[in-house]
C-alpha cells in the first residue's frame, strides 16, 4: 500500500517498482507475454504465490490493467500496461542501457539467456532481466 506521504520521490519510486519482482513482471508484459502462464513461463524462478501477489500489486497500484475474458474455457486473465506503465518503459529502456555501461566499465558479465524485441520496431532486441 502506498504512503499518503514520502520524504523523496525515490522512496515512492521504490514503493512503485521496486523489489526483485515488480519490473521483471512489467517487462514480461510490455513484450507480449500477457497471461499468468506465459509470464511464469518465462520468469520461472518467481514462485505462482509471489506472481500473484505482484500482479496484483501491480494492478492496484494503476500500473497494469487486467481483463477477465470469460467467453472461454476455462476463464482466461490477460494484462496490459495501463497509460501509467507505459510511461515508464523508457526509464526501464535507459536504465538497461547504464546497467549495461557500467557492467562493461567493471568487467561484470551479464549473459542474455533470452533476447526480447524493442518497441522500436526496428528488430533490435535487448535482455533487461537475465
């Protein structure tokens, strides 16, 4: 829950996306992976309880919207990135980007297990996650 009140909009940011989990699921989302299963598929070290709970989260804090779809069986869930979370993907985009900097400035090797496209459209892709 947020606070009606923060010293610093760093700690609202925190609250927001922090943590190990929120970014990664706004990720997922962001290049098409939609439902619970495609996310957990490919987020596999999130355990189904904190995937739940992060969605959720992420859904009470205007981030993400979820849609029931009940013409089918069973029932499906499918999320999308409210306005609020798409303004914030060229912050993640940048920050990938100095993440990337400063790994090669002090010889930290990340390995893209999995490249995923850019909006760009471009058929560039990037692994902010891995």
């Amino acid at each position: 829950m947020l606070k009606q009140k923060y010293a610093c909009s760093l700690d609202l940011a925190y609250d927001l996306i922090g943590g190990k989990w929120r970014m990664r699921v706004l990720w997922h989302i962001f290049v098409g992976n939609t439902n619970y299963t495609r996310i957990q598929k490919y987020a596999p070290d999130i355990t189904p309880k904190m995937l739940a709970e992060t969605l959720r989260d992420l859904e009470d804090k205007g981030l993400i919207h979820r849609k029931v779809i009940a013409d089918s069986i069973p029932v499906r869930v499918e999320y999308s990135l409210s306005d609020w979370g798409k303004r914030l993907i060229p912050s993640v985009l940048e920050l990938n980007n100095w993440t990337k900097q400063y790994a090669a400035l002090h010889n930290i090797e990340i390995p893209i297990i999995r490249a995923e496209p850019t909006s760009a459209g471009d058929g560039t892709a990037i692994c902010l996650f891995e």
